[in-house]
C-alpha cells in the first residue's frame, strides 16, 4: 500500500502524508465531498478534484497490484519464476506491460505451437535461430515421425516455425517496444465497405481517412469507430509504405531475435518467419490494442468533456422562488402548460392548441392570462423543443397584449424533461398527473432550480455529452455520479424543501435514507434542529457525520444549522463568541468584525487553522450559493428555423453543449449552431471551456448555412461580430428580469379573449 501512495503523491505533486490521509479517511467510508471540506488539516487540503483523481488512481493502482499478485502465483505454479522475471514483474506500472511479461506463462489453449512441442520439434527450433548456418530442410529430416505426426521434413519446419512466432509474439519486450513504435508513427486508416456508400453517408467525411493514432481528437476516434461498429468502415492501423518497401517492423522484429540476411543456410528461412510473425499475428493483435487504447483515452477525454458540462448545467444561476409557468411545447398534442408555487409546488395544469392543427391562439392566451392572474405568476418558462420559438411567440404575444402582468419569458433547456415525465420518481411525485404535463412540470422547476430538479433526471439523459452511447457505460455512469454529488454538496440542501432525489445525493446517505428523511419529515413537521436528523431512521453516526455539514435548516433554532459550518465545529463558534463577547446571531453577517478577527487566535488540535479560516468564511455570508446570477438570452424577432439563417446575421444565444473542437449554441431555430474552436476567440484556442461553458449567454455571427445537412456554422471572432453589429440595444447587457420579448401579430377576433380575460380578472378578485 505505500508503493500505491508514493505513486499517486508523485502524480498528483502532493506529499505522501497527505495521501495516505485521504486513503485512510476513504476506507473509512468518507466520502469526498466531507474531507474536500471538513477535513482539511488531516490531508493538508486537498481539493475535491484532487482527491477524485486520488480515488480513482487507487482503484486502478489496486487492481494492479491484485492483479500481478494473481500473475506471480501463476508462474511461481508453473515453477517458471526466475528472479529477473520477477524483478520485471514487480516493476510493471500498467495493466497492459504486466499483460505482456504474462503473455508466455498464461494457460491458453493448445496452439500450432504447443502441438509442435508436443511433438518434439522445439529443439529444431532452438537449432536454427542459434545457428543459422544449419540448412532448414536437412536439420529437419533429423525430426521426421510419423507416429508423432510429422510425415515430412516440411511438417517439421512448420512446426518450428510456429514455435518461433509463438516466441516472437510473446517477447513482452519486443511486444512492448513495437506498440510504443507504433502509436507514435502509425496511421489509422478508414474505408467505406464496398456497398455501404449511400446507407453510411453520415460517415461520407471517412470514407478515405487517414491522420496519425497520437493526433486523433476524441471526437474524430470515437465516430470512427461508431462507423466501424455500425457496419460502414473498414479502420486499420498502420505506419505508411512506400511501394516495393519493406515493413519496418520487421526489421526490428529481425534484429531482436539476431535474424540477418548473410548468405547462410537458414537465414531465408529465419526472415520469412520474422515477416509471418508481423503479418499474421503482431500487426493484427498490436493494431486492435492501440485502436483499444484510441477508445480508452477518447472515453477519458469524452467523459471529461461531459463532466463539465454537466458541471456547468447543474450549477446554472438558479431563477429563485418565483412563482413559475412551465410550458412544454407541441404542435398536434399542443402545449403542456404547468404553474408551480416558489417552493416548486403544482398549483394549476392545462393544454392549450395555439398552433395547427387547431390555431387557437385566442384561446391558448385566454387560458395562459387567467391562470397567470388566478396564480399572480412572475415567470414563464419554455422548453426548447419541438414548436419552441413558436410557443415563445405566444407568450410574447401575451406579454405584449397583458402589460400590467409583468411577466418574463425564459427559454429553459428541456434535455432529460420526457424521461423524467415516464420515470418512476416522476410517477411517485405526481402518481394522478398525465405524463405529459409532468415535463412542463419538470420545465417549470429546473427554471427555478437547476440542480434540484435535474438531479431527478439520469445524468447521461440530460444530453450535455458527446458520442455518450459510445463510451465506457460504467465509467460515464461512475464519473457523473461524482460529479453531481460534487455540485450538490458544493450547493447544501434545505432538508425541510429537498426532494428525496436531491437528498440521496448530500454526502453519506442514499436513496433510502433520504427517503426515511421526507418521511420523517411529512410525519413529523419540519426539521427545528440539525440535531433532529439523528432521529431518522437507518440514519447512523457515521451517515450524520457525513451529510450534516450539508444539510441545511433555514430559521431554525440554532442559525448555524443554516450555514456550512459543521455541527462538530460549533464550539469553535461559541468560544469565539464568548471570547469576543458578541452573541453567534450578531457575529453572523459582520464582515468587518469577522476579518478583524485572526484565526490562529481559535484553532487548537482539533479544529487547526484552515478550518477556522472557513468557518469565518461561512459567518460572513452563510449558506451563501457558489451558483452565478440568472440571466437569460433573447433570440431574435422572425428567426425561428433554420432556413431563416443568413450568413452575417448578428444573433444571441445560449450554449448548450461544449465538446473538444468548439461549443454548440442555441440561437432558436430548434437546431443548435456550432462555434468551432478556431472562432470562439481571436487568440488561440486550446480548450473550448477556456472561453465558454453550458448555459453561458453569447453574441454569435452566421458564417455559413446548410439547411440540407442541418448545419449551421456561428464564430464569435470579435473582429467578425463588430463589423456586423447592428446600433448597441441597452437590453442585450441587462439581466432580463422583465424584459419582453418581441412577438408576432395575433389573429384576428379579440372579443373572446377579452370576455375570457374580464372573466378570469373577475375571478381572481372573489
């Protein structure tokens, strides 16, 4: 285990003291966001991105480490283990060279080569890679048995020749100096399968592809082999030739085995065995390993691309508790409209069939005013899906046709709205809700709160990755996990509010005990005291431990149950009270009496110096949320699909998902627009997050159209944007808390929407 630490301190540039800490504190059963925050002068501070990495490389370190014990038992078995074998073994630093040092001494079934042994033709072998002076067919005549199965002097060079691929292809140093030699100079190729031209067009960008495996961008790797998968190509990996040019691997298998051509009896024979070795076993076992390693680290870059985004998204500015409008559009089924409460409650639902084929507009804005007046609703939210600019239209006209009801209109990402609708924690909430309505629901809430809603949602459906089916399943669903219980810890959680779903993610509980804690609470009242979660049942000691610094009580009995220091810190808080004199309730807020403070003045054994610095920290804005100001974009008047584009039209948007070679923006034509990474900035860029994240608000040009392919390609090159700029509008810089959106003229024949709006003005008076 202290190899294991001494590793990952190495390769995180940390102390070795401070692993072994965080590994101890793991096996404990702490979880990553506790010692990230409560636990900081045990592992010198260690940041949560930092002990995710530790936690991961333990694992992989671990099953190494399993992994060669398994291996040395094996050979030791065998009775093969030399100490120079085991020296190797022991130094191994990855599961693929510990694989190769294996390859020799792995049961595996009876090979060409095994049968040759078997039938005694090992010693011909060993005689002609020694001597290659011996002429082949004559040293063989000495091994011709027919009751052994070799009827001829051909028979028995085959057999040897078998024997010595064999010994090639399993020289785990050769094995080893090749696929490094490979990686670094090989080209993978793609071709279309002869026939597969017009089914496979999507792939019609490889269908004569070539670039280097170590230059390959996660993207490019992972639609390769999604089109070798699916049927359409044909991927190898090689290095290039010129014609009439011998391999080099060859030459290098060649020269490790001492194989020359010298006019000798047997070198002929040697370099064709040498040649067999590459073409029919190594280049094809070499080739599959690194087009492997391509997957492996285009699944690490992948996820990592998904992770943030899904970062960014959870950790969107929230809108508040505000009363809320969700509505989730639709042409035929038509519009799914939900009004919540500030606390995410459902007030009134409804559907309304503004667009065709019906083209009730009136009576959509009728329904839409009433349950805006009857619920005194601040905010609409739409989801951006199918009849999404549409639908904004309606609300706009709504707004403009309703002034007096200050309302704004938000378009809110619904990724993940419809799984929700049919899961089984959407059947729960709303057991006696049409399934449809839940999504406008689940519109309206993440409106509200991002993280609270979409924790609700599998993290893999909220669509903010790239090639997500194609990567390794477990480790996405492993990493994201991580990822949402980071943010959810970052934020806390009101445990008198939370939803079972959103409590299962503080650190130490799980799904059954937040769901004991919504049950406790609905029998019981509110929480007073974070001590009153002890009482939850299958809620242990340790569980406490763990979550309580994150579960918060708003204006309960002890104001700091409210914020982020932990209930084992509180005796920091009183003494510095009773040493200042000042009651917890007047400390709390008081910046400038709290930085006046020294925190060396209050730690001691227990609670050393970075502790008290937070928990100041936390007094000056407790319960403060790390998650930015909501503000929202405004698409532009008359464009809402796709061929209303126009090369050179200024236009704002909001991204939605950013992946290695640029960002997706949404500008509201139902088909989001990419940003590559060469015009996302004047300077150059590396990586696209250096500039933009999910849910960011940016001003975007048009440079080109492909209404065909459904292409759309946005730059936000400054130099590009100003010589397009239209007259500055104030509107684009303020957060748009009230600020209508343009709409289009409404039908004709006002009267019933009148009469429905004096009725429904009427009822929200009685």
């Amino acid at each position: 285990m202290d190899s294991i630490n001494t590793r990952i301190a190495k390769e995180l540039n940390v102390q070795v003291a401070q692993v072994t800490a965080a590994v101890e504190l793991l096996g404990d059963g702490a979880t990553v966001p506790f010692i990230a925050r409560y636990r900081k002068e045990k592992t010198g501070g260690l940041d949560d991105t930092q002990l995710r990495k530790l936690e991961e490389r333990l694992g992989y370190l671990t099953e190494l480490e399993g992994r060669r014990t398994a291996v040395l038992k094996s050979i030791t078995e065998q009775g093969k283990l030399t100490p120079e074998l085991e020296r190797a073994l022991r130094a191994a630093d990855t599961k693929v060279e510990l694989e190769d040092l294996y390859a020799p001494f792995k049961p595996k079934r009876r090979t060409k080569a095994q049968i040759a042994r078997e039938a005694g033709l090992e010693p011909l072998a060993d005689a002609l890679i020694a001597n290659p002076s011996l002429d082949p067919s004559k040293e063989a005549e000495k091994f011709v048995a027919a009751d052994k199965g070799v009827s001829d002097a051909k028979t028995a060079l085959e057999g040897a020749r078998s024997i010595l691929i064999e010994r090639m292809t399993e020289n785990a140093k050769l094995v080893g100096d090749l696929r490094q030699w490979l990686w670094s100079t090989g080209l993978v190729t793609s071709k279309v399968l002869k026939g597969k031209e017009t089914e496979g067009a999507k792939f019609s960008d490889y269908f004569d592809f070539r670039q280097a495996a170590r230059q390959i961008p996660s993207h490019r790797a992972l639609a390769l082999l999604r089109g070798r998968n699916e049927g359409f190509l044909d991927l190898d990996l090689d290095v290039e030739l010129a014609p009439g040019q011998a391999h080099p691997a060859e030459a290098k298998i060649m020269t490790a085995f001492n194989i020359a051509e010298r006019n000798r009896a047997a070198d002929k024979w040697l370099i064709e065995t040498a040649k067999l070795a590459w073409k029919t076993r190594l280049h094809g076992s070499l080739a599959a390993d690194l087009l492997a390693r391509m997957k492996e680290d285009s699944d690490t870059a992948a996820i990592g691309v998904f992770k943030t985004n899904l970062k960014d998204l959870l950790l969107a500015a929230p809108g508040g508790a505000r009363v809320t409008m969700g509505l989730d559009p639709g042409i035929r089924t038509g519009v799914k409209v939900a009004v919540v409460d500030q606390t995410g409650k459902v007030l009134d639902t409804a559907t309304v069939y503004p667009h065709e084929p019906r083209n009730d507009w009136n009576g959509a804005l009728a329904t839409l005013a009433a349950l805006s007046m009857k619920h005194k609703v601040d905010i609409i939210a739409i989801g951006n899906g199918t009849a999404s600019r549409e639908t904004d239209k309606l609300a706009g006209d709504l707004m403009k046709k309703m002034p007096d009801l200050k309302l704004t209109k938000v378009m809110v990402s619904e990724a993940g709205a419809s799984v929700y609708s049919a899961s089984e924690i959407g059947a729960q909430e709303f057991p006696n809700l049409d399934v449809s309505l839940r999504g406008a629901v689940s519109i309206a809430r993440r409106l509200q709160d991002p993280l609270a809603e979409l924790v609700k949602i599998e993290p893999k459906a909220i669509g903010v990755g790239q090639y997500q089916h194609d990567v390794n399943q477990t480790e996405l669903a492993r990493s994201l996990d991580a990822v949402v219980e980071d943010c959810v810890n970052s934020v806390g959680v009101d445990v008198n509010m939370a939803s079972a779903p959103l409590l299962a993610r503080v650190a130490g509980l799980n799904a059954t005990i937040a769901s004991n804690i919504v049950l406790h609470r609905n029998e019981n009242g509110a929480f007073k005291r974070r001590t009153e979660i002890k009482k939850v049942a299958r809620l242990g000691p340790k569980a406490y431990e763990q979550a309580a610094g994150f579960l918060r009580i708003a204006n309960g009995a002890n104001p700091l149950d409210a914020s982020a220091v932990h209930p084992e810190a509180y005796e920091v808080v009183e003494r510095i009270a009773k040493e200042m004199k000042r009651p917890i309730k007047a400390m709390i807020g008081d910046s400038a009496f709290l930085k006046s403070l020294n925190p060396k003045q209050f730690a001691d054994e227990r609670f050393g110096t970075p502790t008290v610095v937070d928990i100041l920290a936390e007094l000056e804005k407790p319960g403060r949320d790390p998650r930015p100001e909501f503000k929202t974009a405004e698409f532009k008047e008359g464009v809402e699909k796709i061929a209303d584009l126009r090369p050179g039209m200024m236009l704002e948007g909001v991204v939605t998902n950013v992946t290695a070679f640029g960002a997706f923006v949404d500008v509201g034509v139902h088909q989001d627009g990419l940003v590559h990474i060469s015009e996302l900035a004047d300077k150059f860029v590396k990586d696209p997050r250096e500039v933009v994240k999910a849910g960011d608000v940016v001003k975007v040009r048009v440079k080109d159209v492909d209404v065909d392919r459904k292409r759309v390609a946005l730059t936000m090159k400054s130099g590009a944007i100003e010589s397009h700029a239209p007259a500055r509008d104030p509107r684009s810089d303020v957060r748009r808390s009230n600020t209508p959106a343009a709409s289009t003229k409404a039908p004709e024949g006002e009267s019933a929407l009148a009469a429905a709006l004096r009725r429904a003005r009427e009822s929200g008076k009685s």
